[in-house]
C-alpha cells in the first residue's frame, strides 16, 4: 500500500482452505463442480458461502466480520493467498466472489493487462506514505541538494514521489501522475534528488540519505513508528484517491444484496477498530460509495491505458 496492494502477508490463518489455497484455487477453474463466474454470488448459506479472497487472513478483524457476518445470517468463507496475483484471477474465474486486498491502482493495473472488468463496491482504507529521516527533524531541514530514497516498484514509486511534491521537495512534469517516474523530476524545480531502491532497503538506506519515503510494513524495521515521520500524505487528497483499499467483485454481481451487506458489516464499528489496530493506527477508515470508487478507477485505468499505448 504504502502496501502495494493492501496489508501484508497474514502472521496466522482464520478459516482458510490451508497451505495450497493459493494453488488449488488457480486449478479450480479446470475441476468438476468448479463455480462459473455467470451462476452469480454466493448466497452466503452453509451450502454456498461467500468466498472472500485475501491476503491477511491471520488479522483478528476478519475472525470478528467472520462472526458478524454469520449473526446476519451470512456464512462466508476467508479465503488466504501469498500472491497478490491470485485473488484477482480466483474472481474472475468464478471461484471467488469478493476480494479485498488492494488498492484501486492495482486492480486498475489487473483490470487493463487482463481486459477484465473487476469493480470496487465499497472502501476499506487508505494506508498513509510517509517520509523518514535519521538526520533532520522536519522537511524545511533538509538541505538543498539533498537525497531522499524511494522504493523501486511502479506503484509504490509514483506514490512516493507524489509524496515529494506535496512536501514540497520536488516538482513532476505535468503535475505528476499516478504513473509519474524519477524521469519526470523537473530537477531545476526540485530540492532534492530521489535515488530508487527496492523498498525492503528504504529503512536501511537511511543512513546514507536526509531522507527516505518508508511504506508501513518496513518501518518497524526501522526501530521508527509512524509518529517518527517527517511528513505523511494526506489520505483526503485527491493524490491518494487511487491507493483507497477495495472491496472487488465482478461488474454482474456488483449490486448483490448479500455482498454489498458485508460490506455495511465490514464498516461496524469493532471491525474498523481491529482494521486499525491491525495498520498500526496508520490507517485511515474510507467510505467512499461504489460509485464514487468507480469514478476513480475509471481515471485511473484510462491514464494507464494511455500510457501503455504511448509506450
């Protein structure tokens, strides 16, 4: 968000079909009695439950929705995987009927490459990215010339030097995008440059720049805590609309009764409590209607189309 996707690999598993989950699902669409994307959702019974595919299964807030859901008389089934490839493509196939693990950039991302039509249809969070420093105890300390370290990957790179330009450090060509990449610094405009490393190393590189830009599941690597960072995003810009968490579903089922219910148990409030003690208290709640959702996703997947037809 700052994960990639959405929170990190689960410490222990709730009610997940085990260790081959991740690779049995992806043969499912092959096997006798596999369930058919067209048959519709679940009903959500002991018989037919609904499959939710996520990648953090072991947060006790899902143990909680779990509960909650079966008090509605909703029975679901959690469903784990360590790839965050999997999920998407478990519910395009029909052998899930949500997921909730990602932000609206990857889905945008799987959405363009694969050519389906995976639609949010309600919000989870938004994971805030943050700016760390070793050496200096606020942005306006950092020198001019300075160097800030940012992770390597596409989606979390864009983000971080989005991060950047709110604090003021840089300038992106064309005001920035959710594609932006180190190429598109206007250095003329900026005060400091951005070195890319894999994120694993961003807490680590500390001690070798004024600053770095440190997603969430490396900070306590760090020995830091969110209250050590320099400078945050805001959650409510319209800078960090595309990394909102989701609920996913396919496009025909978007308006089920049952799945759009798990969505209103899912913003309860004990279970938003656990979501936040899970994140640390770094996330911040979102509830952003599936058509506000929509709206994003639209922009999003029309700027990556356009992109991949310039490139």
């Amino acid at each position: 968000m700052s994960r990639s996707t959405s929170r990190p690999t689960a410490r222990r598993t709730v009610r997940t079909v085990g260790a081959l989950a991740a690779v049995a699902l992806t043969a499912a669409a092959c096997a006798p009695g596999s369930s058919d994307a067209a048959d519709g959702a679940a009903t959500g019974s002991a018989e037919d439950p609904v499959k939710i595919g996520v990648v953090s299964s072991g947060e006790d807030y899902w143990e909680t929705f779990t509960q909650a859901a079966a008090d509605e008389g909703i029975t679901v089934e959690i469903v784990n995987f360590s790839d965050y490839q999997l999920p998407n493509q478990g519910l395009t196939d029909g052998d899930l009927d949500l997921n909730q693990f990602q932000h609206l950039q990857f889905l945008a991302g799987y959405n363009v490459n694969s050519g389906a039509d995976l639609t949010p249809i309600g919000a989870t969070a938004v994971y805030p990215l943050a700016l760390y420093s070793a050496t200096h105890e606020s942005v306006e300390d950092i020198p001019d010339g300075g160097e800030v370290a940012i992770p390597n990957d596409d989606t979390n790179q864009a983000r971080a030097l989005l991060v950047l330009q709110e604090a003021g450090l840089i300038t992106l060509e064309g005001g920035g995008t959710a594609f932006s990449t180190p190429a598109d610094v206007v250095a003329e405009k900026s005060k400091v440059t951005v070195t890319p490393v894999d994120a694993a190393q961003t807490a680590l590189a500390l001690q070798d720049v004024d600053a770095s830009i440190i997603n969430n599941d490396f900070v306590g690597d760090a020995g830091l805590t969110s209250d050590d960072a320099i400078f945050s995003d805001d959650p409510d810009s319209a800078a960090a609309e595309p990394y909102i968490n989701v609920w996913v579903s396919r496009a025909e089922d978007k308006d089920d009764e049952t799945l759009n219910k798990l969505i209103d148990i899912f913003h309860t409030p004990e279970i938003e409590k656990g979501v936040l003690e899970a994140s640390g208290d770094t996330g911040v709640i979102k509830d952003n209607d599936a058509a506000d959702l929509q709206r994003i996703l639209d922009g999003i997947e029309g700027d990556l189309a356009g992109t991949e037809a310039q490139g």
